[in-house]
C-alpha cells in the first residue's frame, strides 16, 4: 500500500502539496514532517510528525517502522537565506537527500521526489529559452546544492535503479502559505502590499525577467509526474519547466490593470542572484516525456493571487 511522507511540509510547497496528495489519495495516506512542532492549521486534518531530516537515524526508522513508499523531500534553505549560511545551505540541503536516496537504494522506499530549481542555471547559461542540457555554472550555494543533487539523482538511478523524480521548478506564486527566503519572493510579497496599501519596493530592479510559475500548476505538475508511467519518466536529474517569464515591471502593470497601485525599485544583494537566473526556460521535454502543459498565465495568475491574499498573514 502506497504510505507518503512530505518532509518540509509546512513551508510554501508543502502546504499545498500535502493537501492535494490528501485529497487524491486519503487523509491518513500522507504524513506531514517537519521541523516545526505543531504543523500550520492547514495540515492540522491529518497525520503530522516532528521530524528533523539532520537528524539521520531516527528519520530512517520513522520511514521503515512506518513502512512508507512515497517520500517528497522538500527541506531545505533557499537561494537567499542560503547565501547568509553557506556551510549550514551545503549540510541541509544535502544530506538529507542522502538520507533519503540510501534508504530507496536499501530497498525501503519505491519512490523519491526532490525539488531542483532554475537556480541550476548560472551566469554562462543561455539566457532565453534555456534548454534542458546546457551549461550550468551556477554561482551561488544554493545552485550549487541544486546542481549536485540532481547528478546524485541521476547517478543512484543509473547505479541502483532508484525511482526518484525531479522538476527545476521556477519561482513559485501561491497565497496559502508565505514563501521561505528566495530570489523570487518579491512576486509574492508585492500582492500582500498591494493589496495592504497599493504600494511596493521590489528588490529587484524593473528589468529582471526571471521564469515564476503559479503553485496550483506547481503542484500539479509535481503529482503528473510523480503518477507517470516510469518508462515515460526519461530525466532522472531534472525536468526544466517553463512557467511563465516577466519583469517586476511586467507584474506591477498587471497588477495597475486591476487596481491602483504605485512600484518602487530598491535592488540588494539578491539582484545579483537574479541576474545569474535564466530570463525564461524550455520545457519542451517535460511536455513530451508526460505531457506537461501550463494551465496559468500571468493575467489569470495576478486576478487570483488579488482576490485571494490573506494580509492578516503578512509578517
Ligand atoms: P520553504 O522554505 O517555504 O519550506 C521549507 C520547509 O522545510 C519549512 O517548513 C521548514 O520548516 C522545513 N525545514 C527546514 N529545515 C528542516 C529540517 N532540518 N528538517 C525538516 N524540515 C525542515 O521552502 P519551499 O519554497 O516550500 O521549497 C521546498 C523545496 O522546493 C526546496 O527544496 C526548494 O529549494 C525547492 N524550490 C522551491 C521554489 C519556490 O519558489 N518555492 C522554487 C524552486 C525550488
Ligand atoms: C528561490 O528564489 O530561491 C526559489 C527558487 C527559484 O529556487 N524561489
């Protein structure tokens, strides 16, 4: 019987993500892990464990004497955060991976999922469309975590057939829970401010066209390809998906078509992060290994996000 365990699941992805696997396959089928003691109050309608996956022993009994399948690792420090704590970035955000692909490769797990993200991409990278196989050189911690990851992926896939599965996700957009220290935050937070008080400072200059996607296709994207037939899945580093690519500008127009609203620019030390990052991304493998197409686009994501942002969240 299928059993999944959601490790970092009170952060941005797993909220959702742990509610959608919920609703597919059953409340008591997916346990929510994380850090934190008490779970968020959107999780609070299932199973939830403390779980810190540092901590390597008792995370590999929890997931044998609970005979779980299904494992979506999603702890980690993120491209801005990880810059502050390079060395703690590195040991967090790869041993747990460790951890996890040796317990697949023991014969305790059938299947993985493990984030990458368009952080794999660095200043040598072709800038527009940026293709499945290309240089990466990527020039920050967190990129470079991301990178290693998806070769150790593929390498105990190739080595010991481990089924693990992986998108290079874009920045993601969502309003259930708060983002956790990225690059891309900015096109979060600009829709609590504007809605709060119709103005905002972006920390990334009018210009920086980076690849964001809006979380419920996200998530989406992530079950299609974790249910995919295993010979369709042909990437075991990881799949780019495109989203869908604009500027802090591009988003403050959409925004000023709904409502007023007045942008500032302030760019800090994350500008020089974005600028390392692909503008937008090719995801034509993705599309024709299992099928992936995008369902939002920036008009439709922008009136969501607008109607649904809760301010009493803001921080
Ligand atoms: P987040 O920061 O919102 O959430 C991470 C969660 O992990 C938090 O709830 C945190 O408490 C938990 N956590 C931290 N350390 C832990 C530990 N030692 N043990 C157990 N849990 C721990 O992150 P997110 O945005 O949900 O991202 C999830 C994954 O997706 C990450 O690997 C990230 O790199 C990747 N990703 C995210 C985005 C994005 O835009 N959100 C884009 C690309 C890739
Ligand atoms: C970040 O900005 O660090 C993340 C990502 C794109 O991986 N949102």
């Amino acid at each position: 019987m299928k059993k999944t365990l959601v490790i970092g699941a009170c952060g941005q992805i797993g909220t959702e993500l742990v509610l959608a696997l919920r609703e597919k396959f059953g409340m008591e089928a997916v346990v929510a892990a994380d850090l934190k003691s008490e779970p968020n109050e959107a999780l609070s309608n299932g199973p939830y464990v403390q779980m810190n996956i540092l901590e390597k022993e008792s995370v590999r009994s929890y997931i044998i004497d609970n005979q779980i399948t299904d494992v979506y690792l999603l702890a980690a420090l993120l491209s801005a955060t990880a810059e502050k704590n390079p060395d703690f970035a590195w040991k967090l955000n790869m041993e747990g991976l460790f951890t996890i692909l040796d317990l697949a490769k023991e014969g305790h797990l059938k299947k993985i999922f493990w984030p990458s993200s368009i952080a794999v991409f660095g200043p040598t990278t072709p800038v527009d469309n940026t293709p499945q196989y290309t240089v990466m050189e990527p020039s920050t911690v967190y990129g470079i975590s991301k990178q290693a990851g998806e070769r150790w992926c593929e390498y105990y896939f190739n080595k010991y057939n481990v089924d693990v599965r992986s998108i290079r996700y874009p920045g993601l957009i969502s309003y259930t829970s708060l983002p956790g220290g990225g690059t891309t935050d900015y096109a979060v937070d600009i829709f609590y401010h504007a809605k709060k008080s119709g103005k905002y400072t972006s920390f990334l200059s009018k210009d920086s066209a980076l690849p964001m996607m809006f979380m419920e296709d996200a998530i989406r994207a992530t079950i299609e390809l974790m249910e995919a037939p295993v010979e369709n899945v042909k990437i075991r580093s990881s799949y780019n998906l495109a989203g869908i690519s604009f500027t802090p500008e591009q988003l403050s127009d959409e925004i000023k078509k709904n409502q007023a609203f007045e942008m500032s620019y302030e760019p800090d030390f994350r500008q020089a992060i974005a600028d390392s990052w692909p503008n937008s991304i090719d995801d034509s493998a993705a599309q024709k290994d299992w099928g992936w197409k995008q369902k939002f686009d920036l008009s439709s994501m922008v009136k969501i996000m607008l109607d649904e942002v809760d301010v009493s969240m803001m921080a």
